[in-house]
C-alpha cells in the first residue's frame, strides 16, 4: 500500500461520519432517486435543476444563506417551493449542491492541468495559480465564509463540504505528487503533507486578508508572483535529493 493510500486509510474513520451525507448528494448531483428526492432527473428536467442552482447561488450570495429562504429561491427561478422540493430535500441540500458544483468544476481544472505534459515546476505552477484565482475569488470567498458561520449550528454540513472541496483537492494533487516521486522527479515520503505544504505556500499569505475583506482578489500579476515563490520553495523542500 502506498504511503498516499495508508493516509487515506488512516482517515476512514474520520469521513464515516458524513457517509450518509455524501450518499445522499451524490444521488442528488447524478440525478437519481432518493426518498426525500424521488424523482429521476433528465433531459429538460438536468436543465432545470441547473437553473435552479444557478439562481440558488445568486439568492445564496446576495443574501447569505441564513437570510436565503426556499420561497425566495423559487421566487428567482421562477416556480413554486413544491418545485424545489423535487429536485432538492431542503436548503442545506441546495446550498451544498450548489458549493459542491463549484468544487468539481476546480478538481476537473486541477486534474486536466495536472495530466498536462511538462516538468513538474511547470504542472505545479499551472495547478497553482489556477487554484489561488479560484479560491481568492469573490464569490469562493463568500460562499467559505457562509460555510464557516454555518459550521457550528450545521457541522455535517460543513464537514460535507471539506470533504467534497478541499479534501478531495488535497487528494488529487498528493496523487500527483507520489507519481512524481516514484517517477524520480521529486523526493515526497508523505505526499498528502506535501500537497498541504504546496496549497499552503500559494494561498496561505493571501487567505487571511481574503476572508476579512482588507484586500481585493489578487491581480494576475500577484498571483504570477505567489505562485512562483510557492514552487521555488517547494522544490526547494521537495525536489530529487531533497529529502
């Protein structure tokens, strides 16, 4: 067993908790039945359930998801609450589906850029700056914020969302990290703690002043910048004969 596997193992009991959770939405997300949801979704019914999450996510960040209400959801869509209902067991549902709609989008992105040919320093430094301009972007920002503040009250939500987003995310690049070492190409014992370190040194100076709103989202040219010292340092730690 690989040392990326024998974490993920190490881990189990801790994602046990959301099992139910992610069984739930990931029938939802696929469109197929469950016994809150029983309706199978296709043809113009995915249509529909993809405006309803688009204009969920309007309502969501416009109004924090506290002050969100089903009725002004369907308001905005344009049908009735019975309608979401079908689609969606309740809000909690529709929030996650709508956060987790952005999280697969990102790993699709990461994924793709990490298949891509070139060096590591390349891979990392295309897989860097694409996850600093979506995690620094405005509406990443608040959508973190509202599952933050929801995180006591709501824990299994939040845990869902860490497991569906980053944790997956952490996951798909330690995967590339332990290719590389075997391949030679870098020197990573624990490539899950070297894809914390990685994500870390690219977002961790910006994340803080992000989530209290004393900085704008970073320009290209910053991005550029964090993400290239980022690489250095980690090929510093990391890189053949490093360790």
């Amino acid at each position: 067993m690989t040392v990326l596997y024998g974490h993920i193992g190490r881990m189990g009991s801790e994602t046990a908790v959301i099992k139910g959770v992610h069984a739930t939405l990931e029938r939802n997300l696929a469109g197929e039945e469950t016994p809150e949801a029983p309706r199978k979704v296709r043809g113009a019914d995915t249509e529909r359930r993809a405006s309803i999450l688009d204009k969920a996510d309007e309502v969501f960040l416009e109004e924090g998801f506290q002050a969100a209400s089903m009725s002004a959801i369907a308001a905005r869509v344009g049908g009735s609450k019975g309608t979401l209902y079908n689609y969606f067991a309740s809000k909690e549902d529709l929030f996650l589906a709508c956060v987790t709609r952005q999280c697969e989008d990102l790993r699709t992105q990461m994924s793709s850029l990490a298949a891509e040919k070139g060096s590591v320093r390349e891979t990392l430094t295309r897989v860097g700056q694409r996850y600093v301009e979506v995690v620094s972007s405005d509406n990443v920002v608040r959508r973190f914020r509202m599952i933050v503040a929801e995180a006591e009250r709501a824990p299994e939500l939040a845990r869902a969302f860490f497991e569906t987003g980053p944790a997956q995310g952490r996951t798909l690049l330690a995967e590339y990290i332990e290719r590389a070492t075997q391949a030679g190409e870098l020197a990573a014992d624990d490539p899950v703690r070297a894809a914390d370190h990685f994500l870390g040194l690219c977002y961790n100076r910006l994340s803080k002043a992000r989530l209290c709103g004393v900085e704008p989202a970073p320009s290209q040219k910053m991005i550029e910048q964090e993400v290239a010292a980022a690489v250095r340092v980690f090929m510093a730690a990391y890189g053949p004969g490093a360790a």
